[in-house]
C-alpha cells in the first residue's frame, strides 16, 4: 500500500510539472493585427497595419486605418530643419515577445525593414522580441509656427484634406529566431539569412548566435495622427488615437470647448478626404 501510494504522489508531481512547462511557452500569435493594436494601444497609438517606407512624425497620410494612402513623406512639410524630433524613452526597458506561425506577424508593418523570404512556411515558428519602446514627437508649438511663417502654401492645401503623424511609436530594435515544428532551432547565418527574412537596403542587422538575428535598424509600429487647418490658423487641435470600425477616432485636446454656435456650424459644413474616414469627438 505504501509503495502503491508514492507511486501516485510520484505520477502527480511529473503531472503538474509537466503542465507548469506548457504554461510557460509562449502562444502561437493567430491575430498579428489585434497583437499589435494591444501593444501600442497601451501607449496610446494606433498600430500601422500596412507597410510604409517613411512612417515616421510628419508624415501625411489619408484613406482608412487599414488602408492607408501615403501623402509625403516628412521632409515634404515637416523638415527636421525647422521641426526637431523629442524622443520620451521611458519605457526603453520594456520588452515584448510573440510566436508566428510561418510568417513573420506585424514585424512587416509601419516602416519597411524586411519581408519573408521564400523559405519560411508554416512548418517554422517565428520568435520575435521588440526592444526599447520610444514615443517620437514634435512639439505642437512649433508646429504653429511653421505653419503661420515658412510652411508651403501647397503643404497647407494638402493638410486640409489629409492628416500627419504627429507622435510615432518605436521599437528601437529586435530580435529574430526561427524554430521547426517540434522546436529545433534553425541555424541561421549569412548564406542562409535571405531564405527567412529578406532585408531592404540600408537596415543594419547582425546575426549575433548562430540561431537569432538582431535588427538595429528603429522599427515605427504605430501612430497617432494629426489634425492642421486654416480655420484653425495652424494649431494641432484634433488628434486620432485610437481607430473603430476602420475609421479614425479624432478627439479635440483642448481644455476648453467653443461656445460660438456660427464657428461650430462653420467646421460641422467643411467635409474633407479626411473626414469621411474619420469620428470626430465634442
């Protein structure tokens, strides 16, 4: 009886352990886009979910969340210049981790640093870490006054219509590795790289074991977009942080709400490409 009642404690223990071990393994990510919207939702941004060459601060954008138009990229009407960039890194310690399936996720959203290459298929499982979340941003004073004093009469044409990123999330750099089904690791190295991850020119990576690639290159992953009119004579008064139902949720910044009936009625008349994608808040 007593041997029969060890092998029972024995079984059990081998039991919940070998549960505590599942339970630590990191999930298969099915959804890239919800994965990546409850990332830099906790930051209040929307997440890019389509690939963009320039996706950062100052860059005009229009069409629909998931679908967006490219404008101009920021040097058009947001030059470094005149504007410079403010950089908040609290959260530079903050790391994330997800699994894909035979795809590399969200990691080929906002800017443009690689694509699959053609060997990677859903016989690998693909581990990426994100590094050094930053918050990019202009200053909306500054903004005001280029708009007022050396912005482009084009620029400002355009910037009725269309929206800007006025603060951009980033993930300072990244780690990829890729396993088969079963978990083996595989061996990555200079001759093999592009079969898995196809990188653009100019992205500085090293492959830092003989199983993980590391992305130095800053990667933008979301957005908060901006709004800049004449009839608001250059100040950033509406901003989108959040998207619903494919359309921008635009909220006023302001303290104080306008009381004025015939200025109210004024901006409810002008309708631009802008607005028919967008939820204005009062």
């Amino acid at each position: 009886m007593k041997k029969s009642n060890k092998k029972f404690i024995f079984t059990s223990i081998i039991s919940v352990l070998s549960l505590g071990l599942t339970g630590c393994e990191k999930p298969i990510t099915d959804d890239p886009v919800s994965a990546l919207n409850g990332l830099v939702r906790e930051y209040g941004f929307i997440g890019y979910e389509n690939p963009l060459d320039d996706s950062r601060t100052g860059t005009m954008l229009a069409g629909r969340p998931t679908a967006l138009a490219y404008i101009a990229p920021a040097e058009s009407c947001f030059t470094d210049d005149v504007l410079p960039r403010s950089y908040d890194r609290q959260n530079f310690n903050r790391t994330y981790n997800y699994q894909f399936q035979g795809n590399l996720g969200f990691t080929v959203f906002g800017s443009a640093l690689f694509s699959a290459g053609l060997g990677l298929n859903k016989t690998h499982t693909v581990s990426v870490e994100l590094n050094g979340i930053t918050i990019e941003y202009m200053s909306a004073i500054d903004i005001t006054d280029w708009y007022r004093d050396g912005m482009s009469s084009t620029c400002k044409e355009y910037l009725d219509d269309v929206g800007f990123v006025t603060q951009a999330l980033i993930a300072d750099s990244m780690k990829i590795s890729i396993q088969k089904v079963g978990g083996t690791n595989v061996g990555l190295s200079a001759d093999n790289i592009s079969d898995f991850v196809q990188f653009e020119a100019g992205v500085d990576y090293q492959i830092v074991d003989s199983y993980t690639v590391e992305i130095s290159t800053p990667k933008y992953i979301g957005y908060q977009l901006g709004r800049v009119r004449l009839e608001d004579e250059g100040r950033v008064l509406y901003r989108a942080m959040v998207a619903e139902d494919d359309q921008f949720i635009f909220e006023p910044i302001s303290l104080f709400q306008d009381d004025d009936d015939a200025l109210i009625a004024q901006k409810e008349e002008f309708v631009s490409e802008l607005d028919d994608n967008s939820v204005y808040l009062k």
